[in-house]
C-alpha cells in the first residue's frame, strides 16, 4: 500500500480565507460566532452564525458567477489556494489519474432556499435559469474538476457532518491502492439560508446565544453547554502519493496515515458510543497503529448535550485510562459547525497547529461536567506539545462516523507514528 501526503491546504472560513489567518484566530481562540443581521433574522429564535467575509465578485467573472451557488464558489477559490500551495501545475498532471473528492451535506441550500421563496412566497412562475446547476450537490467537486481539466473519479458524499471526513478518507483509499496519483479533497457547505437556518431551529439543536457574549454561545464539553451554532466555508486538501510528491520536491504538511467509516445504525440524529468507538478502532486498524501512538484527538464536539457526553464516553471506551492524558479539542466553539464541510476544516486546522507545536483551545469552556472530564485543553491554546499525531472525529445525523488519523511531517518521518 503506497502512502499519502497532504502538500497542499486551502481554507475559505469563518476565522479567515487562508490558512495562515485562520490558523491565528483558533491558536487565539478568537470566535467568528456574531448575531447576524439579515432581513429575518429577527424570526429567528437565535440569530447566531458563523459567517464567512467573501464576494464571489472577486473571484469569478458575472457569467460563471451566475451559474456558482456561493457553496461551490467557496469550494472553487479553495480548491485554488490548495493547488497553488501545493505548487501543482496543471499541465503537467495526468488527468485521468487525478481526482476530486468533496464532501457537502446541503449542497446549493442558498439556491434551493431563493427559488422556493420566489415560487411559493413571491407567486413567481419562474426562477432562475441556472437554478438545478447551483442547487446540485455535486456541483462543487464538478466545478473543481472542470478548472483543473481533471478526467479521474469525480465524487461527491452527502453523509451530513461527516461528508467532507469521508471525502477526504475516500480519496485516500485511492491513493493508497494506486488507482490514483493525487486527489482534491476536503468539502464546502453554505447553509445559512432563512429556510435552512428555521430547518435546524426546528430540531432544538441550535444554541441558544450566550447572555453575556454572543460569540461564546457555542460551549463544547461545558456543563452550561445549548447546542450549535452554524457555519459556512470550504476547506480543500491536495493529497498525493507519497513517492511522486517527495519527487517532485513538493513541501509536505502532513501525511495522511488512516480513515475509519462506522454506522450507528440506531436512530437519524441519536449518536452511540459503540458506533463512534467502532469508528475510532477502524481508523486505529487501517493506519496499523496503536492506541498509544495518538498525540491529539480533534474532537467533533459540537455543543450538544448528548454528543458531547457520547464522544467523550466513546474516547474512554477506545483509549481507556490513557484518555485522560490525550489532548482533546473542539475548535467548533469559535468557527461553528460547518456541516457537511466540518471535518475537513478541523483536520486542516489541527494539522496547521501540530506544525506550530500548539494544540488548538477549547474555548468557552467555563463549567466542568460530571459527563465530560477530558483534557479538553480548556480556553488557551497550548504551546510546545510537541504532538506528532492526531485523529479527527466527525460523527453525523443518519450514524455514519468517520474518523481520520494525520500526522505532522518534520525532522522525523511521519511513517513512525505507526504503532505495533
């Protein structure tokens, strides 16, 4: 089995659109989480959101813009900055050995949202031409394989939180058998539409903002923990085999050493400790590690009191009395849940920190829980971790879980991360 390396990240977020300012912002737990100020949001219970600063305007000219729903302009301008991190160029790829695997939960929500108003609320008998186009889940890794001519596999997974984990982790099942030589991957999610956000108001998942700062509603593992609160943005890996990006003297993040994908197979929305433990030991498995070789756990932790109660009873199961000693993070406190587009930023975001030696806060945690008493990293970013290894959990409505394992590339060859 060939190994894979990560060269290339690109972030369109709510901390910032490149990985350097966003980077920043979670190392100093800075939240993006605001009250948003629209033309409804006063009908909504809690109008929290964390919303990304970008104009289509400036990345696309008027045509293609009018065929873009602003998910797959996220996941395009992405998508750039991770090919030129990369330093990729396109003439020199084999495009039918080169693939794009994204992963979103809602695809063009914004579109769908715009043309049921203008049907239904609006009395309009049209909408706009270019409507099934934008509103398609699949467009956004279509747009990305279309910029880069690339002919290879062309997926989209739609597994609700866990869709851009899974992407990522397809994408190296490929890499990793040799049925590619390199893959775009990673996930865009643009949900902060009225009838989406009143979607989400509905199933009482949604946090209620915080009485004293708004942007400390989201409260990962804190006893006073509501709910989530919503985000938007994109986050895109290059990943390649191993062998080719050290050849072509490609500067190397990270290499990708694992991916575990389990069902709950017990309720839509209700998670279970066997199931995200089942998870945890795949990933465990296919990357030939021990338990022990795990440095950091990038956590899902969405600010739910059963998911967090859940993930921590299920960190304990796999790992444990050794949990204890694991850092364990949850950087959704600061940039919302980003959905279908969630564990790719996290995994971009947790990899970033471990080049820097720093595992990322969990900020607002301000109460301790009976039901969740980890090391959470608690309210400030710890320096000098010296953590070489972390697993990225993203577990989803609907049971299906996946669980990625990375390690940072340095002096050290990341191959040794592996266990017995």
């Amino acid at each position: 089995m060939r190994r894979v390396a990560i060269t290339g990240i690109g972030l369109i977020s709510p901390l910032g659109n490149s990985c350097a300012e966003a980077l920043t912002n979670a190392m100093a737990g800075r939240s993006a989480i605001r009250r948003i100020e629209t033309p409804w949001s006063d009908r909504l219970s809690a109008p929290l959101a964390a919303c990304v600063s970008f104009q289509g305007e400036e990345h696309f000219p008027p045509p293609r813009l009018r065929m873009l729903d602003r998910v797959g302009q996220f996941a395009v301008v992405a998508a750039r900055q991770a090919v030129g991190a990369a330093r990729l160029d396109a003439a020199t790829l084999n495009r039918e050995r080169a693939g794009v695997f994204i992963g979103s939960g809602m695809g063009g929500a914004q579109s769908n949202d715009e043309g049921y108003l203008s049907l239904y609320r609006n009395g309009s008998d049209r909408v706009k031409p270019f409507s099934v186009l934008m509103g398609m889940t699949n467009a956004p890794a279509a747009w990305i394989g279309i910029e880069y001519d690339l002919a290879g596999p062309n997926l989209t997974y739609s597994t609700a939180c866990s869709s851009s984990a899974v992407a990522i982790g397809e994408a190296w099942l490929r890499l990793r058998s040799g049925d590619i030589d390199l893959a775009i991957a990673g996930g865009a999610e643009a949900p902060l539409s009225f009838g989406g956000m009143k979607a989400w108001e509905a199933l009482h998942t949604l946090a209620s903002e915080d009485p004293t700062d708004p942007s400390a509603s989201c409260k990962p593992f804190s006893a006073d923990r509501c709910g989530l609160v919503l985000g938007e943005g994109a986050a895109v890996l290059i990943l390649e085999d191993w062998a080719r990006a050290t050849c072509r003297g490609a500067s190397i993040h990270g290499e990708l050493l694992g991916y575990g994908l389990a069902t709950d197979a017990s309720h839509i929305t209700r998670p279970t400790v066997a199931g995200q433990a089942a998870t945890m030991r795949a990933a465990l498995r296919s990357a030939d590690m021990a338990a022990d070789a795990i440095d950091s756990i990038n956590a899902h932790g969405t600010g739910t009191q059963v998911n967090d109660a859940v993930e921590t009873a299920a960190i304990k199961e796999v790992f444990r009395g050794r949990a204890y000693g694991i850092p364990v993070s949850a950087t959704k406190a600061i940039h919302g849940h980003l959905l279908g587009a969630s564990g790719a930023l996290e995994l971009a975001l947790a990899l970033l920190a471990l080049r820097q030696d720093v595992l990322l806060p969990t900020m607002h945690l301000r109460v301790p829980a009976p039901d969740c008493d980890l090391d959470y990293v608690p309210n400030e970013a710890r320096r000098g971790s010296h953590a070489r290894t972390v697993m990225s959990s993203s577990f989803a409505f609907g049971g299906t879980n996946a669980v990625l394992i990375a390690a940072k590339h340095g002096a050290d060859d990341p191959g040794s991360a592996r266990g017995a």
